[in-house]
C-alpha cells in the first residue's frame, strides 16, 4: 500500500498550558474572581493567574516534582486552586484533585495510591491534613494555600504557598509537552469498592474543554460571567476551569460557603450569568430565593447535572425565575461531559409541554462521545424511547483503562460500560433511568427509581425522595419511596401515594412510602442507595403481607438479596 498524502499543517500539541496562556495574551483583562477563605473577595485577571501559575511551576521544580509526578490538592473553587490546575499539569506533573468530604482513611488510601509528592490544602482542611499526615509517608511535603499570617497551628509541618511562589520570578516559558501525556486525576466515589482513579490526558482535557464550551454544551462565551458551583475536586469542575479561559469567560469562584445565600449574593453582585452544580445545591439557592422574595438580575442558565434533575427543579428555575436549566449527564470515567438537554430547531418549534418532556432528560450527546443502549447478550438495543439498556460509551475524553490497573480492560468490545441504565428516543435524547444496582426489578421489568423519585419531589410538601426496591414474595421487588418532609410542610403516607396515580403505568405505583428526617448522601451529594437498602433490609411492605398462602419471610429474604 502506498504511505498516505500527509497534510501540511503545523502539529501543535493541545495542552492545558496553551489555555492559560491564550487567555492571558487575548482576555489579558477579563477578571478570575474568588470569595477567599481568608473572608474576603479577591480579584486579579488571567494575565496574573498565567504569572502565578508559572510561579507555581517554578515553585515545584525547584521542591524536586518531576513530570509525570503526581501533586494533589484538598482545596475548594478559589484562585490558586486554578494556579494549580495550571501551574502543575503546565511543566508535565499531574494535578490531582481529591474530594475532601470523603473520608480521612479514603483519602489517604487515594493519595497512598495516586503516589502523590507534595498535596496543596485550603487552610480549612489543617485538622484533616494533621489526620491524613502519618497515614502517608510518601508525600514529601504539604502546602497551606495561604501567606505566612494566616497559616494554621498545626502538627504537621507544612510549607506555605505564598511564601514558595515570593522566591520565584516567574520567568517561566511552558515547556512544549506531549499531547498524549497525563495532565489531571480524578478518583470516583468508590460507592462500592475502593475508589478508582481516572487519569486524563492533555489531548483529552483540550478536546473536552473545546466541546463543553460548544453553544449546544454549556455554550462558553467571553460575555459570560461564569460561576462554577460544583466543586473544583469533582471532575474538574465539569471542565470549568479549562473552558473559561478557552473562551475568555470571566469566572467567579465561590470558596467554601455553598449556601443559598452565599451563592446568590456572590451572583448578584458579580454579574453571574451562567453556572453550574449538582441538584442538591440548587435546592438550596431556590429555598434561600423563595424565602428571601428575591430574584436573579442576570442570571441567564445553569448546568444541572451530576444525579437527574428533578423537572420540580427545571420547573422552578424557568417558570419561577426565568433561568434555563440545561440537564447534563456524564461521569468521571468521561471527563465527564457525555450528553446535555438543548433542543434542535425543530424541537423548538414543538408545543411548549412537548419541548419541556425532552428537556427533562440527560440529552444529546455532544461530538466526541458516541453511545448505544445493550441488552443482557450485549446486543444494541432500539432508540424507540421506551426500550431499557445497559449504556455504553466512547471517545477521545472517556477512559480507556484506570490508573494502576494495568491489567484488566474494563471495556466492551471497545465501548465502556457506565453501569447506567437509560433509554434513547428517535431525537438521540438519552433518558437515565437508574444505575444498573438500583434498577427495580418487579415481575422480570423494570421500574425506574429515577422517575419515581421525580414524582415525589414534585409533591410540594416534598425536599427529597429516594426510591429503592424491596423484598416482595410475588414480584421479587417493589418499589417503596422514602422522603424527606419540607420543614412545616404536612403530608400523609396515603396523600403521597395518591401523588402517583395517573402520573406512571399502575404497575410502576410505589407499594409504600416513609418518611424520614434524612436521607444518606455520597461525598458528591448522590444519594447513597445501597446505605438506604441497607437501612430497609428487613422492611416488610404492606403489600408483601397481602400475599396470599405465601409463606414469606421479606427480611430472611432480603437478607440473601444482600
Ligand atoms: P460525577 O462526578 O460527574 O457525578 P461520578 O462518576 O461521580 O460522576 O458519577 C457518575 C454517575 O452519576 C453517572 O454514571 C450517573 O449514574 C450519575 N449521573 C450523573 N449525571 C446524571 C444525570 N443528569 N441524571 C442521572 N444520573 C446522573
């Protein structure tokens, strides 16, 4: 065969450094703005961030971090948390972002397993810092993200990461780095399991910044004032901090107060006019708004992702305060953007409750992720909307392998399972219906917890609701919901379940319902399932008493069901 006609186009490697260094050289002055863990704002411009960063650099190389070396950080979305996305990955190291809700032995196990050398730490987290310490003997050195006055009494001896950057210039040219090396880690939740890390590329963080500033993903622009409510430690802030500077987007970063008021004035008084989070914060924000009478000037969207966005929630948003919710799925096994909830020009043409069904789901995918729905022999499944299917995924920003487990591929036939289950309709919207664990199986079908559970919070005496399965003699598994009340607000077991009637199949109808003060969450703010299956194990549904002459012992049985 003959060689191939190569083009003639300069090969430019895509790496994190060039981000940072195109804004600083064309939005020199857009604006990075930080409520500080010291108590106040601050306020400087990418041409800074790129300066510090490059001190950054300086300030590792000169500790003895080499490329490929892992450095950590426990901090929250603040200005030198983005030093360091930059400053690190931008001489070759490897920038891992640890969640510092999980627990202390979980986080030492991660930063055991990540080898890192030195972990950056917001002064917030000193006690854990003390904590993790003696528990990993392979970092050579921890870093308080703050100046000489306010580092914090501690056991451990640490370095200060303003006093580190003083004794360097920041005459620093960004080295030219291999597109393919490791540029960020992240670690899933490790719900089941110890949790398991996910080491992207430069190549991969680059394409997957481009796509999520795409009009159709979160749309990036250098009009936008954007504020990233989700975290800086969970996967990457959705991509955040790597698509703002791409576009120029002014960024405010919260710090640690999450809290509905905190967020809004920090919005308000900023310009906000895009952000992003989990459905846990929102609920929140919109709380905080309901009871303040307050209403957002230029809050124009937000990205709801992370677990399903209840349409309570993309109701309230709309409706209520003129704000579009933009529903987004993905993972940290991808990067983690994969679909997102934005209509075609034809679906904007449809009637308002027929737009308002697709913008409900996950979405469509954005160029870079391809998907399929399989059945149990691996089969691919029909986009009919309504069939249900293992989701496989791939692409240039999705795992191919984890970090340290070289053997073992977790890959299907080159596509990556995501253990979530969904439909797919004839738009190509995906519709999550559950994790694969938490499925409802009731007579060999399946009933969507997360659907379910959209019902209940759209009760107004509702704040929450989890639906799980249980033990049942003749169906194998029903549904029972448990909820969380709104402080004051009063509702019965049967008003609940009335709820549901006429709103799914008559099959699909909870068999019980509970309320409780509080529901289990994840370090990522999920709902923690398998704690609540837990928690009900020796549950006995009213419903599982009815059976008639079967003898049946539900906790025995959920027992064996594990
Ligand atoms: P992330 O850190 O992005 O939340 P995780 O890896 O912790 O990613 O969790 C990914 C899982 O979260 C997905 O596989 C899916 O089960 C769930 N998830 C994420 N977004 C959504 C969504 N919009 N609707 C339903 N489930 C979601």
């Amino acid at each position: 065969m003959s060689a191939p006609l190569l083009g003639q186009m300069m090969d430019v490697p895509l790496t994190l450094p060039s981000l940072i260094a195109h804004a600083a050289r064309h939005h020199g002055s857009a604006q990075i703005v930080s409520r500080r863990i010291e108590g106040d704002i601050h306020r400087y411009t990418y041409r800074e961030c790129e300066a510090r960063s490059k001190q950054l650099a300086q300030a590792l190389i000169a500790l003895g971090v080499a490329p490929g070396e892992r450095v950590g950080t426990l901090a929250w979305n603040g200005y030198r948390h983005l030093e360091a996305y930059f400053g690190v990955t931008g001489f070759g190291a490897v920038c891992h972002t640890i969640n510092p809700r999980l627990f202390p032995e979980q986080i030492a196990w991660i930063v055991n397993h990540a080898d890192d050398r030195y972990v950056l730490f917001d002064i917030t987290f000193a006690a854990l810092v003390d904590t993790l310490a003696p528990q990993c003997p392979n970092v050579r050195g921890w870093i308080a993200l703050c100046d000489e006055s306010h580092r914090p009494p501690m056991r451990t001896q640490v370095l200060c990461y303003e006093t580190l950057l003083a004794a360097q210039d920041g005459r620093y040219t960004w080295p030219e780095l291999d597109e393919r090396s490791a540029s960020n880690l992240c670690y899933t939740s490790g719900t089941t399991g110890n949790p398991k890390g996910a080491l992207y590329t430069h190549r991969s963080s680059v394409l997957h910044a481009y796509a999520a500033a795409l009009p159709d993903a979160m749309g990036f622009s250098a009009l936008d004032a954007i504020l990233p409510v989700v975290p800086m430690f969970h996967v990457n802030a959705w991509g955040i901090p790597h698509a703002a500077p791409l576009a120029g987007t002014k960024l405010v970063l919260p710090g640690k107060d999450l809290d509905g008021k905190s967020l809004y004035e920090l919005m308000e008084a900023e310009g906000v006019t895009a952000s992003a989070g989990v459905p846990t914060v929102w609920l929140g924000l919109l709380a905080y708004m309901r009871g303040a009478g307050v209403r957002f000037s230029t809050l124009n969207r937000t990205v709801i992702g992370g677990s399903a966005c209840p349409p309570a929630m993309l109701r309230a948003f709309e409706d209520e305060y003129g704000v579009q919710v933009i529903h987004a799925w993905g993972m940290t096994e991808m990067s983690p953007l994969g679909t997102l909830s934005k209509l075609n020009w034809a679906q904007s043409k449809r009637p308002r409750e027929a737009q308002r069904a697709l913008l409900e789901k996950q979405g469509r995918v954005i160029f870079g992720v391809d998907m399929k729905i399989v059945g149990e022999d691996g089969r691919e499944l029909p986009w009919d909307g309504v069939t249900f299917g293992d989701l496989h995924v791939r692409g240039p920003w999705v795992i191919d392998r984890y970090f340290r487990q070289e053997s073992g591929s977790p890959l299907v036939e080159g596509w990556f399972p995501t253990g979530d289950v969904a439909t797919i309709d004839p738009d190509g919207f995906l519709h999550i219906t559950d994790r694969s664990k938490d499925v409802i199986k009731s007579g060999g079908e399946w009933i969507s917890s997360i659907d379910l559970e959209n019902i209940a919070v759209a009760h107004p005496a509702i704040a929450e609701a989890a639906c799980i399965a249980c033990a049942h003699p003749r169906w194998t598994e029903r549904p029972l919901i448990v909820a969380v009340k709104r402080p004051g607000a009063a509702v019965t077991r049967e008003e609940l379940l009335a709820f549901f009637e006429g709103k799914v199949a008559k099959w699909w109808l909870p068999d019980d319902a509970v309320f409780v003060d509080e529901l289990p969450h994840t370090a990522t703010g999920k709902l923690q399932k398998l704690k609540l299956r837990e928690q009900f194990r020796a549950y006995v549904l009213p419903t599982a008493l009815a059976v008639e002459g079967c003898p049946f012992d539900p906790a025995q049985d959920a027992a064996k069901r594990g």
